[in-house]
C-alpha cells in the first residue's frame, strides 16, 4: 500500500494530486527503475554458457577415453 508522504519530504509537493483515501486501494504492480551504473543482468549468462561449455568438452573426451581404453 502507498502512504502519505509527510510534509516537508521530497515527494510531499509531487503526490498531492493524488488521492491517498479513494474507496479503491491502488496496487503497483510493476515498478520501473532507471539504473545506468549497473550492469545487465544478462551479461552473467555468458560466464555460465562458457563453464558448461567447458563441463561438456571434458566429459566427451573423458567418456571418448574409457570406451577406446582396454578394460
């Protein structure tokens, strides 16, 4: 639920347009921030792709290994 800023804060003068007592309860849903100092969250799938990658070469060659090896 949104409360009432208080007088003398940041956002007293911005809200007082809106109407903190309506019958109806306002529900934010999906909140926007502009972030430009941080980096895309997409930018750690490129370490994981390359590690299983790198988990999938080494099992292949080791499975390659014990089937051609002599029991």
């Amino acid at each position: 639920y949104v409360e009432e800023p208080f007088p003398g804060t940041a956002l007293f003068q911005e809200m007082q347009t809106f109407d903190f007592y309506a019958d109806t309860r306002v529900t934010l849903e999906t909140i926007y921030l502009d972030t430009p100092d941080r980096m895309s969250q997409n930018i750690f799938y490129l370490p994981a792709i390359a590690m299983l990658l790198l988990i999938v070469l080494l099992q292949y060659r080791r499975r390659a290994r014990l089937v051609t090896s002599p029991v």
